[in-house]
C-alpha cells in the first residue's frame, strides 16, 4: 500500500468523491483522504501550496488552475452540471416555490435563510443573485446567515428548531443531508447549473493513481453515482 491519494474537492461533489474513493480503497488499499468546501476556500487552499493529487472544481477554475500551471494542462475532466436548491427540515412542511412569485413570497415569509458565503461559494453567489431579481436583498438581508459552504449550511438547517427556515445551495449539498428535505430546484430562469470538473494536481506525489482515480471519477460507469448525487448530463 503506498502513500494516501489526497482529493481536494468542491463540497458539490462530496457525496461522489466518497462513493468512488470507497470502491478505489477497497479495490487497491490505497487510502484516500478528501478535503472539502467551498470553490473559493478549496482553489485558495490549492494555491497555499497544500498538498494535492486529484482537484475537484466548477470547470471554469479548474481551466484557470491549468492556466496558472496548479493543474496538470489536458488532465481536465467534467462530471456534470449541478443545480442549485431549496431545502427545509425534513418533518417540516413543504412550501410551494414552483414559480419566482412563489419563491418570493416563501422568502418573505421566512424567519431565516440559510446559505454558503457568496465570497467563496458558488451557490451563495446565486443566492444573491437571486434576492437582487426579486427585489428582495433589503427585506432578506436580516434574515440571512451565510455558512462556510453548503454542508455546513444544511447541516445547521437540519438541527435548528426555528420555524419557517429555509435554505439555499447546490442540490447535491441537499441531498446528500438527510436531515433536510429537496423542495425544489430554482424556478424557471432563477435556476443556474453549474458544471464541475476534475484535474490531477501539478505537484501530484503519484501521477499514475492520480490519474486512476480521476478516470473512476468521470468515467461512463460513474454517471449513476453522478446522477443520484445530483448530477445532470448534457447527453
């Protein structure tokens, strides 16, 4: 058994990332170790000079980590395109949000909304999107808690006992918390996909695993652990 594979990832493909590093462990007794968060704090990890063989991003940093030679140049591969969601305590009701009028007079109603911090997460960055196109970020404001990524949001959302909480993030940081519920991808043209991709890591300790890894990870017969984690696909 040689030395671990480290994965930095974005917390979007967490649930996958520990599916496929089961099986790889099992099948080589090689131990992967996985590092998780949000985009920003994971690229700024990555660029500290911490310690990498496979990275998981949204394509567009991952193309940039290539560009700024942190990722190995044609080592990109896509996972797919995820969608952004909103979650409630499981056991809670289930609100309708099927339309942006909907959606915002759910958000009004709200005591609070939970999300990750739009300075390093992809999703927060939509959640503010989303409160400037209904006109809401004023009204919204003192109710909103932002939390280091998706997980941890979820996580809060799913041990509080306040009523009429919600929560915004990734749909793939929703489903992969049992204690909160998927009511519904964004609405209509609120709703942002984002595609996540994979990379070996520069300064990879062992290319060669690297790359065994990174071909589990986005291979065709990873699409239905993909798919159940949230993941869409274009074809």
């Amino acid at each position: 058994m040689g030395e671990e594979l480290r994965v930095l990832s974005a917390g979007a493909a967490q649930a996958v990332v520990e599916v496929i590093a089961a099986d790889y462990q099992r099948e080589t007794g090689r131990r992967v170790s996985g590092e998780f968060g949000a985009v920003g704090a994971i690229r700024q990890k990555l660029l500290d000079g911490a310690q990498a063989d496979v990275i998981v991003l949204t394509g567009a940093m991952i193309d940039e980590l290539v560009a700024s030679g942190h990722v190995s140049r044609g080592s990109r591969a896509d996972l797919g395109k995820v969608g952004t969601g909103i979650a409630v305590r499981a056991g809670t009701p289930v609100p309708d949000v099927s339309t942006a009028q909907k959606l915002r007079e759910r958000l009004l109603g709200s005591t609070c909304v939970v999300c990750p911090d739009p300075a390093i997460a992809t999703a927060g960055k939509v959640v503010v999107q989303v409160l400037e196109q209904l006109n809401v970020t004023a009204a919204i404001r003192p109710r909103l808690q932002h939390f280091p990524n998706g997980y941890a949001a979820m996580k809060w959302l799913a041990e509080s006992r306040g009523r009429d909480e919600m929560g915004i993030t990734q749909i793939t940081e929703i489903l992969a918390n049992p204690g909160v519920v998927l009511v519904a991808p964004l609405p209509g043209d609120l709703q942002v996909r984002t595609l996540y991709a994979a990379g070996l890591a520069a300064r990879s300790a062992d290319g060669g695993a690297a790359q065994e890894f990174l071909t589990r990870l986005t291979a065709p017969g990873a699409r239905k652990v993909l798919a159940k984690a949230g993941y869409e696909f274009d074809n």
